[in-house]
RNA sequence: GGCGCGUUCUUCUAACGGUUAGGAAGUCGGAUUCUCAUUCCGAAAAUAGCAGUUCGAUUCUGCUACGCGCUACCA
C-alpha cells in the first residue's frame, strides 16, 4: 500500500515535469555511431513525451578541441531527421549551449559547495600526483585521492586558511575537488538497470574544477542539466560508474536530480570490445554517420552518407541496436518508431554491430521507397556520369531493378544497359551461353526483328520472337540467354522483351549486331 | 587489483515462473524464372556452468566462469 502510494506520487511528479533530455557530445572528433544512437534514444524519448530534445556542446577540454567537429555533429543529427529544439544554432531559454560560453557560471557552484565543505581546494600539481600514482603502481596498488590520502596532500583541509589564501593570492593553481562522504551506500535506479548502489569508500575526491578555470564534466553536466532543467539524463554505459558522484552532487547542491538511463554499449561485429573507428577501416565499413577529413592528419573516414545508405534506413538500423518493438515489425519510419519507443524495451547487454544487417536495411527501404524518390536520387547518381535523360524513362528503369539494388551506385551496376551499350560482355555469360552456332542465330533474329513492323512494346515483340522460334525449332534457353547477353552483357536482369522495349529497335539491332561482331567463340 | 554492469541460435533479439524456447539477418536446400534478383516454402542453429527457492525455472537468489565499462586537472 504505501509502495503503491509513494509510486503513485512519482508518477505525479513526473507529469508535472516537461520531459527535456540533451545530447551532449564533446566536439573531440566525429559523431561515433555509438554517439549518434544515444543522439536518436534522446530523441524518440523526449518526442514520444512531447518534451524537447537539447544539444549542448561539451568543449570544457580546450586541449581536445578539434576544428570542424562541432558542425559534422549538426550536420550529422540534421542528416538523421534528428530535430534540436534548443541549441547553438537554435537558441533557446537556457542560451548558450556552450559549455566554454557558460565558462563563468560554473564557479559559483563550486564555491557553494566548498563553503558549504562538500568540497575543498587542492594544490597538488599534476606532476605530483602523477608522482604519486606510478609509484604506488610499481607497489601493484593504485593511488586515489579520496578520504584516506587526502589527509596528507595538499589542499584546504590540510593546511591553514591563512595558508590558502597566500597561495591563490600568489597566484599557485588549484583545482577544486570533491569531498566524497565515507561510507555512505548510494542507491539510484537507472530507468534501464534498475537498482544500482555504489559505496562512497570506494569512489575518489573527482576535479570539478580545474586550475584553467574550466570545470570538468562532472560540474559542468550536473549545473548546466539543472539549470537547462532536463528531466531525463540518457547516456551511454560508461557514465554508469559516475553516476553516484553526480546525485551526490546534486544533493549538496540542494537540486532534485533527473531519472538516469545508462544504455548499452555498441560492440565490435567480431572480436571483442566496443566498436572502434580501426573496425570500420578493416572490415570495410563506415564508423560514422558521415565523412570525416581529419584537419589534422588528412586521415578520411567513411560515413554512411556518403556511402550511399539512406538517413531513414540508417536511423531504423540504429533504433534497432538494443531496442526493439517486442512486435515483429522491424521497418520503422521515425514517426513509428516515437510512437513505439520505450526506454523499458532498450536491452542492458551490448551489441554487436552487424553490418550486413544495415545493408539489409537499406535494401528494405529501397523497396519501399517510391520509385520517385528512388529516381531521383538515380537521376543525380546519372548527371554525375554525365548522363541525362527522362525522369520517366529513369523511373521505369527503377521500378525494374530497384529490388535487386541495395544502394543507389547498384542500379547502375544493374541497369547500365538502359542507358548506353555494353562495353564489354561478361566472360562467365559467355562461357556459359555463347555456343556454337550462336551468332548465326543471332544474326537470324536481328533480321526478323529488323522487318518487324509492329508497334515496339514487349509484348509484340515477344509475340514475333516466339513465332519465329517456333519456326526454327531453337531452344528457348539457348537463344534467350544469347539474346540477353547481346544486349545487357551479362545474365542479369529483369524481362528482356522490356528492355528491349525501353532501349527502342534501333539500339535493340545495334546491339545484336555489335555482339555477333565482337563477341569471339 | 578495486568497483560496477552484463551473459538466449554465428549475429540482432522475443518469451517479464508453465511455449514443441518465437522472429529477423546470414548460411544451406527446394519451388518459380530466359538470366540475375525478388518472392514463396524448408533446414541446421541457443537459454555460460553449478547450487538454491518453487509443484514448475530462460525468467527469482547465490557462487563460479567469461565479457565489457570505469578507476585523469578527458569527456
């Protein structure tokens, strides 16, 4: 009874409050897979609860920046029907959304709390706790800031605040840490996890603040979620273990703290570990949403884009990378997929990443797709070739192929014949359809077809073919296949008469001619 | 090492105490077809191990193993 009225109480709690999540990436490189998926959880979750979905940028590591990476983030989201309510380029209430911009609003907290004594200075420098942490390292033991070693460092609780204030006003760095309370049991639910419970004794005095004067994550998501009011923190696994630090953070700031939802990670298609730029490189597939140039090196990476695969077709894959609709729908437009989205249906393990199962994607949605868009598309691929011609002669040409395409260059690789000659002929065809006697009877075709005086559509011509056939006696096998390598090149291919329809009777006789002539036994 | 999280066919996963453990990708058959592709049928393929709770465990608990994550003045 009392369970059910305090659950009945949250869940008062939670209609009141707007459902508001962010994305936070840190502009350290391009948008990782991984990162574009935690992108799209945000998304269907904040759309699905009529709330907003935040983009706030997480560039507190000067050291890190790295030019370009900031926009292929928004080019990324953007490419991916990912829609930011409130952003950089967006504006909003909470502006900006620059962790580097809110520079100055961060010391405040981490002063509160210092008064407060959750947390104190430090004045260690780098070099002697990196000291500290090899040494203790060659003893097999690792060195922690936390309640047993502070004691004997240096920072606030050690020294005189007489001393403390000589050295900033000398102008000596500090960083601001953490007073991690001992041997207190933090227990949280994770919307994914469920329970989760962590003991202070083993966590360590975290920076929050940095002697550049830039917080650290820590800080920095902790102020700028509340102050943003975000209802919602989902991210990936790897903040799991942070976050009792953070609900402790929010406690001494006397803040109500979000729901969290760590979700699982994205792992290597083989092997072991999670999916790594190096996977995509050596199985030949794309790691990122779209091409990255490294400024730095030159070095360029594959993206999804630009290798041809759909955004929409991209995005169902991805929402199917530990979540699913416990229906045995998998194709999902992104308004489906909103409408369908759960955070109780996104699974706790990893998963690997199958790069087959995109293409399979992407060929669903080719199918899907009408043969307009399709064409389209086609149509660009086509000018780039130097190739223009009808929309309504491309989209036919679509609505044939397209099921045995996979990506856009497919139906070129499938349906070069609808627009120029063979330039060669396929040698397994050959070998296997090009017999004796062949040309002759090629020969023999061109001409009936070359007197045929009826109207050029498949089915008279088929109907003038099989009559002749039949004259002859000739196996249809036999001659079909010649014919067809006559004018594709190869055996593939949708109906012949319909090619031969498209292509027209001149180009039909041409290419009969040109293949008696060129094609040697 | 410590802490945390995880573990169902090769892969993505369903089954939230009772099913012949289901679907999808891939693989292999077969049908259709002038060919290729589609499409349609079919096949092989899984509850990590050991205890416990229970009339009954994939499902709950514990231990073991394995995997992953975190353990920075990086996010």
């Amino acid at each position: 009874m009392i369970e059910s009225l305090s659950l009945l109480k949250n869940f008062k709690e939670m209609e009141s409050q707007k459902v508001r999540v962010r994305f936070a990436p840190s502009p350290t490189g391009p948008l990782h897979i991984g990162g574009v998926r935690t992108a799209l959880f945000n998304y269907l979750f904040a759309k699905k609860n009529n709330g907003d979905f935040l983009l706030r940028i997480e560039d507190t590591d000067q050291t890190r920046f790295v030019p370009g990476a900031e926009n292929y983030i928004m080019e990324a989201l953007e490419w991916c029907g990912i829609k930011v309510d409130e952003g950089i380029r967006e504006g909003g209430p909470h502006a900006p959304y620059r962790q580097s911009e809110r520079k100055a609003m961060y010391k405040k907290y981490a002063d509160q709390l210092v008064a407060a004594g959750d947390a104190y200075y430090a004045f260690d420098t780098p070099e002697e706790l990196d000291q500290l942490r090899t040494a203790a390292e060659s003893k097999g033991e690792t060195f922690t800031y936390n309640a047993e070693t502070r004691v004997s460092l240096c920072n606030s609780l050690t020294i005189t605040e007489a001393e403390v204030k000589a050295k900033m006003e000398r102008g000596d760095h500090y960083v601001i840490r953490f007073k991690m309370p001992s041997n207190v049991d933090v227990s949280e639910v994770d919307m994914i996890r469920g329970l989760v419970t962590f003991n202070t004794d083993r966590l360590d005095d975290k920076v929050l603040f940095k002697s550049d004067g830039m917080p650290t994550y820590h800080l920095a998501n902790v102020v700028d979620d509340h102050l943003m009011e975000i209802s919602h923190v989902i991210r990936g696994e790897e903040w799991l273990p942070s976050m009792p630090l953070h609900v402790l953070l929010y406690e001494k700031l006397g803040w109500k703290h979000p729901r969290f939802a760590h979700l699982p990670l994205i792992l290597k298609p083989v092997g072991k570990g999670k999916l790594s730029k190096r996977d995509g490189d050596k199985m030949g597939f794309p790691v990122f949403p779209l091409l990255w140039t490294d400024p730095f090196t030159g070095e360029i990476s594959k993206g999804y884009r630009e290798d041809g695969y759909f955004p929409d077709a991209f995005v169902n894959m991805l929402a199917f990378l530990g979540w699913n609709p416990g229906t045995e729908q998998e194709i999902f437009s992104m308004d489906e997929l909103i409408k369908a989205f759960d955070l109780e249906r996104v699974g706790k393990s990893g998963s690997k990443f199958d790069p087959e199962k995109t293409k399979w994607f992407n060929h669903q949605y080719m199918l899907r797709k009408p043969d307009s868009e399709v064409a389209g598309l086609f149509k660009e691929f086509l000018a780039g070739r130097g190739i223009t011609c009808d929309d309504s002669y491309i989209q036919r040409v679509v609505s044939m192929i397209k099921e045995r395409a996979v990506f856009i260059p497919d139906l070129w690789a499938q349906g070069s014949y609808f627009f120029e000659e063979p330039s060669e002929y396929d040698e397994q065809s050959i070998k296997k359809r090009w017999k004796e006697g062949v040309p002759q009877m090629m020969s023999e075709i061109g001409d009936v077809l070359s007197s045929f005086d009826g109207t050029w559509e498949a089915s008279s011509i088929k109907e003038c073919f099989s009559e002749f056939m039949n004259s002859k006696g000739w196996g249809f096998g036999l001659v079909m296949n010649a014919f067809r390598i006559c004018i594709v090149g190869a055996a593939m291919g949708p109906d012949l008469f319909e090619i031969c329809e498209m292509i027209g009777k001149e180009e039909t006789l041409q290419r009969i001619d040109k293949a008696v002539k060129t094609i040697v036994l």
